[in-house]
C-alpha cells in the first residue's frame, strides 16, 4: 500500500474526478487518528484542529463510540425501513430529547446534502409552494437543490441551477452588505427577506447556517434570527437551520440556534451526529411532519451500524459535556485570538462561538488567501492542522474535536503567535517578494 504522499498525489491524478482538492504544497499521509489527534506515515503527530471539517468532535476512533459499532457490525449491518430493528427508533427517540423542544420528528439519511434535500421537499409539501430563500456566503450541499442554494460562489457548480431559488444579503454585521451599521439599520438584511416574500409569492422556506461555516465563521447579530422567523411566518414560510457544521457542541450549546432565543420549524443534522459514520436526519414538529405521507425510504440512511454509532455518540456527548466543555475552552481561545490580533493588522476579525472560531485575514478590506495558505502550511509543519473558510478563502478557521484539553490549544497559540510573528503589517507572503 503506497504511503508516500507523491505515490497518493499520482494515483489522485490518474483516477480521480479533478474537482477533489486537497490542502498543502506538502500534505501529510495520515494514517492513524486517536481522539484530538493524528497520525502521519512519518510517526509525527499533529493536533487536528479542524476535526475533518467538525465531524470527529467526540474525538476519532474514540472506542466509546467504535466498540458499539463494531459490535453492532457483528451483529445486524442493514435492513433497511422495510422491517423493523432496533437501532433506527431508538435513536430517533434518543437524537429528539437531545435537540429538546418540540422538534421530535426525524427521518434519517446518509450525508448533509440529503438531510438539506429532505428538508426542502418537506417545506414545500407544507406550504405548497415552490420557492426558496437562501443567504449569500451559506453552503447547504452538492444536490441540484442544495447546490442552487448555497450562496459562495466557488461551490456552485452547476451551471444550470434549478428555478424559484432566491438569495438574500447575509447578516455579517462587520462588512455589512447594504453599508449599515448595526443598531441603526433596522435590521436591514431582514427587510431584504421580507421584499423578497413580498416580490416571489411562491416562497416554501428560508434556509440558513445559525453560524456560517464555510463562509467563513459568521455570526448574526442579536435579535437577527428572532426577527427573521416572524417576516417568514408572517408569510407563511418555514425556517430551515442547516446545523450540519455548526451542531452537536461545537458552539458551546448542543445546537447553535439554541443561542439564538428561536427554533426552526425544520433542523438538519449530519457530520458530528456519525462522528466519522455516515448519518445524517432532517427534524421537525408533528404539524409539519403529518404533511409527508408518501412512502419516503433511503435504503442505507440510518442503517443499524450508523444508528448504533450514533447512539453511542450521544451518550457520549451528554456524560462528557461536550457542549459545556466547547464554550469554556472555546470562550478562552478567543481571548486568545482578540489579544493576538492586537497590533496585527492582516488579522481583520476574530469571529465565532464556542469552538468554532476564524480569524479573517485581511488588509484594507483585500483579502490575503496566499498568506492563509501559508499560515496553514507553516502550523502544519509545527504539527496543528487547521482550517480556512471563507468567500476569500482567507479566514483561518479552528474547529478541534471537543475533546481537546487546554494544555493543545495553549500550543496551538504559541505556534501561530510563532507564525503570525513573521508576517509584517502589508500582509505579504514571508521570503516572497
Ligand atoms: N451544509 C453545511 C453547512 C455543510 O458545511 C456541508 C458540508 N460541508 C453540507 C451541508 C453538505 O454536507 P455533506 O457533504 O455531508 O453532503
């Protein structure tokens, strides 16, 4: 089995379709991941502190989580829908009392995109419309839907996107789009949604990331949200929150948009839900539910392993606080952050919640995706993997397992004050130019 990154990069090249990408001018091999970290082939070990884009947050290969599953592998792998087994309803039992409220109908799938597909499909069966609403810089997946409605333009592929899809300016305070400054703009971006609804009688429902992901760590102000849902309801629109990044602890709460003082006629969920298994659901209230009676199957989604490692997820997440534990060390690293960035003017923000933080780096308003680059190759090399997001592909992002300690993050900000210390205030690349 070849190990050597150059004998992995040819093979790539030979077979694979060309839209796969992969970070670093020289990217390690990993071979082996235990909790926080990860292995290469080398023997070095890096603190993973994007946990495979926030899905490992219970830690990889954490046997808490491996051992139920390789159990249940042993046991029973599929069924699917058609015959009933355990796993499937405990875990719909399980996965509603943890998201609390009244969002206790769910239906299980296998990725992020298909939980999203499902939650439109369930919008629009509701309302009887078409139509959707979605935010510039959101990401809800690689379906024709899903794809037409994510709103950074290096995801959107497809040239011919679907009809009766919307977008709207995003909540991103700092750079406003519609140039107002908060607390007297009147939630302007809100008034956009709210034209939008007027203009295309057609809407089903908005969807939304509580907090960015990909478009680069961004939190709404205070009250956004709130307001957001009467405009919809006021129309008789849904609100959809795409928790698919941003949920199960990573922001300091189970779910980010228990933050936000409202909840969502309709919740996905998928990455951290498997912990590295393929399970994703769309949740909802009875009401909405009762509106989907077809017969709907996924052959593998929430199959008896998957279930079963999520379940095991679960447990783990609620006897280890993983929540809690996000927000205090989360709360501590953005200190951090905000002191690092004192007197650097290439860090343009320290933005997010909990552990799910990004650091914009920029200059006069340009973005510096070369120096993000280099800043991620440098950690690499010191042995922290981290993130980038954003519309720029310039915003440093950290999204470690939750159970990372202290004592790594410590680390981790003495490797990049180490890093950013060689960085002079125009942003350039060191030793280039
Ligand atoms: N929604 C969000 C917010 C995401 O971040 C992603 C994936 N990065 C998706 C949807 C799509 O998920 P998947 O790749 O599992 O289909």
């Amino acid at each position: 089995m070849p190990t050597d990154a150059t004998a992995l990069v040819e093979l790539k090249q030979r077979h694979m379709i060309p839209c796969l990408y992969h970070f670093y001018r020289r990217p390690p091999v990993i071979v082996r991941g235990e909790m926080q970290y990860l292995f290469d082939a080398a023997g070095r070990r890096y603190l993973d502190a994007y946990a495979g884009v926030t899905v490992m947050n219970a830690g990889h290969c954490n046997p808490a989580i491996t051992e139920p599953a390789i159990a249940q592998i042993r046991t029973l792998q599929h069924t699917t829908t058609i015959y009933l087994a355990e796993p499937l309803y405990r875990l719909a039992e399980r996965l509603t009392a943890f998201i609390g409220g009244g969002l206790d109908r769910v239906f299980f799938v296998n990725s992020g995109s298909e939980a999203n597909e499902g939650a439109l499909l369930l919008s629009r069966l509701y309302t009887g419309r078409p139509g959707f609403i979605h935010l510039n810089g959101g990401l809800h997946g690689r379906t024709a839907l899903t794809m037409g409605l994510t709103g950074l333009e290096m995801w959107r592929t497809d040239p011919f996107p679907p009809p009766h899809l919307y977008r709207a300016p995003r909540p991103h305070c700092a750079q406003c789009e519609l140039s107002q400054t908060f607390g007297s703009c009147g939630y302007a971006c809100v008034e956009a949604v709210r034209a939008l609804l007027r203009q295309h009688g057609d809407i089903a429902a908005l969807i939304a990331e509580p907090i960015q992901g990909n478009g680069g760590i961004i939190v709404p102000p205070d009250g956004y949200f709130e307001r957001l849902r009467d405009v919809l309801h006021e129309a008789g629109a849904l609100l959809v929150f795409d928790e698919v990044q941003c949920g199960f602890g990573r922001t300091g709460r189970r779910f980010a948009f228990q933050h936000t003082g409202i909840e969502p006629d309709i919740l996905t969920v998928a990455k951290a839900l498997g912990n590295g298994f393929p399970i994703a659901a769309f949740c909802t209230r009875a009401a909405i539910a009762a509106a989907y009676t077809k017969p709907g199957a996924s052959t593998t989604g929430g199959n008896p392993v998957a279930a079963a490692a999520a379940l095991a997820v679960l447990q783990y997440h609620e006897s280890q606080r993983l929540a809690e534990r996000a927000a205090e060390l989360g709360g501590n690293l953005r200190s951090r952050f905000a002191a690092m960035a004192r007197g650097r003017p290439c860090i343009a923000e320290v933005r997010g919640r909990g552990l799910m933080l990004g650091l914009e780096l920029a200059v006069a308003g340009t973005p510096l995706p070369a120096l993000t680059d280099w800043v991620l190759e440098e950690m690499k090399d010191r042995g922290f993997l981290i993130g980038k997001t954003g519309r720029g592909r310039n915003v440093l992002t950290f999204m470690p397992p939750l159970v990372v300690t202290r004592e790594d993050l410590d680390a981790l900000c003495t490797a990049l004050d180490e890093v950013l210390r060689r960085v002079g205030p125009d942003g350039a690349v060191p030793g280039q130019g």
